[in-house]
C-alpha cells in the first residue's frame, strides 16, 4: 500500500514556520529575563561598593576608627572590583531596552572599559592590602584613588542620574 502525500500548503507551511519560532520566541524572552536579572544583580553589586567606600570614609574621619570594619569592607570593594567586568556581558545595556545607567560604551570600546576597570581593581586591592596592614594614615589617600577611578570610568561609561 502505497501512502499519498499531498502537496504543501500555504497553511502546512505556516503551521511548520510557528513551530520552529515557537522556541526562539520562548528563548528571547528567557534571554531578556537573564538580561534583567544580570542588571538588577549589577546595581546591587554597585550599590555595595558605593556603601563600603562611604563606610571607610566614615570610620577614616572618625575619632576612633573600627579596623576591623574597614578591613571588611576594604576586601569587599577589592573583592567586587576584580569581579566588575564581568558584570557586564553583551546584552545588558540601554540598547537592549533594560532599565540600566550603563551606556552602550561599554561594549563598543571594550578596551578602554577594561583599562577603567583594571585601575579600579589595583586601586582597591591597595587599599585593601594598607588596610590589612593598618596602615591607616595612608588610606585616605588610597580611598581617594579608589574614588577617582569610579569617577573616571563613570565619565565615559555610566549615564548621568
């Protein structure tokens, strides 16, 4: 017995097109709810930075400053900037429609973000390692570097609040 096929129709062919963007319609949307989880998690991770930063700051001009707490929060802001860059992996920015101050400069000059985020990285890992040595008089000098390069890369790659 031999099987009759019939020809395609314009229906058969819709019908095979929706079952195939089925999938990349689902993995679109699952993309941008990484997306919106990556920012949110970002923003918080920068929040913590911003945090630590005025946490030393405060105990720097404090009559009696607590080491142990700006030691803790030293590690954090060295921890946290080794890890930076990779916050910020492609499709995470404005153009991607996400509620981000990151602009898109940093994807298309990806070179100069990463020299911007290496700064930030030795200088909190200075003031991480004079901290751990309480070397204090010397970390109101490192907390400034620290700043100063926040400052530089925001600049350039972070849209004005």
């Amino acid at each position: 017995m031999k099987l009759k096929h019939s020809k395609p129709t314009f229906l058969h062919a819709l019908l095979i097109s929706g079952l195939f963007a089925l999938p990349l319609y689902i993995g679109a949307n699952a993309n941008a709810s990484d997306a919106t989880s990556i920012v949110e998690s970002r923003q918080q991770k920068l929040k913590e930075l911003g945090k630590a930063m005025k946490t030393i700051n405060q105990q720097l001009k404090s009559d009696s400053p607590e080491l142990s707490l700006i030691q803790q929060q030293a590690r954090l802001l060295s921890k946290h900037a080794a890890e930076l860059p990779q916050w910020f992996p492609l499709g995470t920015g404005q153009d991607a429609g996400l509620d981000t101050d990151a602009l898109n400069t940093i994807w298309s000059q990806p070179n100069d973000f990463t020299a911007r985020a290496k700064d930030f990285q030795l200088a909190s890992l200075a003031l991480s390692q004079k901290a751990d040595k309480a070397e204090l008089a010397t970390l109101m000098k490192n907390l400034k570097e620290v700043k100063d390069s926040c400052s530089g890369c925001h600049k350039t790659f972070r849209a004005d609040d």
